[in-house]
C-alpha cells in the first residue's frame, strides 16, 4: 500500500464518489430507455414513461456530498 498525501486520498475519494453518481445516472437512463421501449407502440406513452424515468444528472454539490459521507468513513476510527 502506498502512502499518499491528504491532497491525493481527497481526489480519489471525489473519484469514486463520482463514479457511483455516474453508475447510478447510467443504471437509471437504462431504465427510462427500457421504459419508453415499453411503450414503443404509442408514442404519447413512450413520451410520458421517457420523462417519468429519465435520471437527472447529478451536481457538483451532489459529488462533494457524496465524497464527504465516504471520507467521513475513512475518518472513523472504529
């Protein structure tokens, strides 16, 4: 294992942070693109199952939230 400084362990906890948020975006956009498959037929209903399911991308705050709960774990002593 390597040492690395503060500087360096922040940016990889903001890395996977955002790599969750980008496999939680892409899991949903599969869902909304098999929903509105659901409903090729009728495209009012596609529309409406399009825009029930499409995810919304995530902020930079969203990623800053989600890398301080993981950095909070790497805080714990427990």
């Amino acid at each position: 294992m390597t040492n690395k400084n503060p500087y360096q362990l922040r940016y990889d906890v903001l890395a996977m942070a955002k790599d969750m948020l980008d496999k939680t975006y892409e899991t949903n956009l599969e869902i909304a693109k098999t929903a509105m498959e659901a409903y090729a037929e009728d495209a009012d209903q596609a529309l409406k199952a399009w825009e029930r399911y499409v995810p919304k991308m995530y902020t930079p705050e969203e990623i800053k939230k989600n890398a301080e709960t993981l950095y909070d774990f790497v805080l714990k002593e427990k």
